[in-house]
C-alpha cells in the first residue's frame, strides 16, 4: 500500500466541519458508502470485541421522526446517510464466544485454542463489571469508530456532523433497539453540505500545536 501524501490528510482535516446544513438533494454514491461502511466495521476496539451496532438510516419518514428527538436539529433528514452508533450493554461471556467463534472461523484455528485468550478478556470484563464501570468502557469504544468514520468521510470528500444532542431512548424505541441489549450512545449524520451553510467557510479555531501537544 503506497501512503498518501501527508498535506492530503491535512488537507481533508482542514476541509471538514461540523455540517449544519445538508443538501437533501445530493446522496452518496454507493461506492463511496460502502468503503465508509467498511471504515465501521474495520474499527479498532479494545481485545477487538467489537461491543457496536451500527444503524444506517436512509429511509425518508424514519430521518425525519428523528428530527424532534434531536432537538430539533435538521441534519437526520436533511442529510444522506444518518449513522446512530449503539453499544452492547451488559457485555457477557456470550458475547466472547461469538467473537471467539468469529476469530476461529477467519483465521482458520480451533476454537479451543483460544481458551487463554478468552480468560484474560473474561477476567477483564468481569473486574470491570464488578467495579461498575463495564458499560462505560464499552461506551468508549463507540468513539473510535465514530472518529474513524468521520476520518474517512472527510478523506473521500464527505460531509459529517457528529450529534450527541439526541434522546437516546427515544431513539432506541424509534429504531427497534429497545430490548435488544444494544443502546444508542452517539449518531452522525452524513452527505454534502448545503451551498448556503455558512458553517462552511467560517475559519476553523484551535489551539496552536504547543498548547496541546507536549513532547518528551
């Protein structure tokens, strides 16, 4: 794999923002949404557990119902694609047997192998869930893949608004999550700014690199 010039990185992270206004008109080309699907699912998380769902939202009426459970915020039936980001809660020793099995199946090994494996990420798991912070952790995992996904976007010239202004159990209702062990932690909306968002061209502020960065 040939790396891409650094400036282009730069470039896309320069070029991106939090879309406010979405053109309604203009959808992702199916290409370009698979290779962002494929982003999600090729997300980092902690032992690889993969503790997520991700519902992909297209349908007009269901974007549209999302609206006054985000308050009031247009960008889920303004935009293309509307991603919500839902995390396994109560995490289980089911839940590593499937990835177990997963594991076993990709790389071609016996289950059984992977039993110390499982032990140091049961023993993990249930210190956690003992000391109560088990759904927290997993929570956190949703954030990486939310970074990566907008990461890729802006790579493919894509617009992006990251929303934690939502409800999220209404959203769990809306979406069929209730009762399913998943929860709505985070959505982001996807698609191509509006020509008329003025979110667009407003300088983008941060600290300069020696606020932030400390080298040693």
């Amino acid at each position: 794999m040939t790396p891409i010039p650094s400036s282009q990185l730069l470039d896309a992270l320069n070029w991106r923002y939090a879309t406010k206004k979405f053109d309604p008109a203009r959808k992702i080309p199916a290409d370009l949404w698979s290779a962002l699907e494929q982003a999600l699912v090729l997300s980092p998380s902690s032992f690889g557990i993969q503790p997520w769902k991700f519902i992909v939202v297209t349908d007009p009426a269901v974007k549209a119902s999302l609206v006054p459970i985000s308050w009031g915020q247009k960008q889920p039936a303004e935009c293309s694609h509307f991603v919500v980001f839902a995390v396994k809660r109560g995490l289980g020793e089911a839940d590593l047997d499937r990835y177990l099995a997963r594991t076993a199946e990709v790389r071609g090994i016996p289950v059984d192998s992977l039993a110390g494996f499982k032990n140091v990420m049961l023993g993990s798991i249930e210190k956690a869930r003992a000391g109560g912070y088990l759904d927290t952790w997993q929570t956190h995992q949703i954030y990486i893949a939310l970074g990566q996904f907008m990461a890729g976007a802006a790579l493919l010239e894509i617009d992006a608004c990251p929303m934690e202004g939502i409800d999220p159990a209404q959203y769990d209702e809306v979406l069929g999550l209730a009762g399913t062990g998943y929860a709505t932690v985070v959505a982001c909306a996807a698609g191509y700014r509006a020509a008329d968002d003025r979110y667009a061209t407003t300088q983008k502020v941060r600290f300069l690199p020696e606020d932030v960065i400390t080298r040693i």
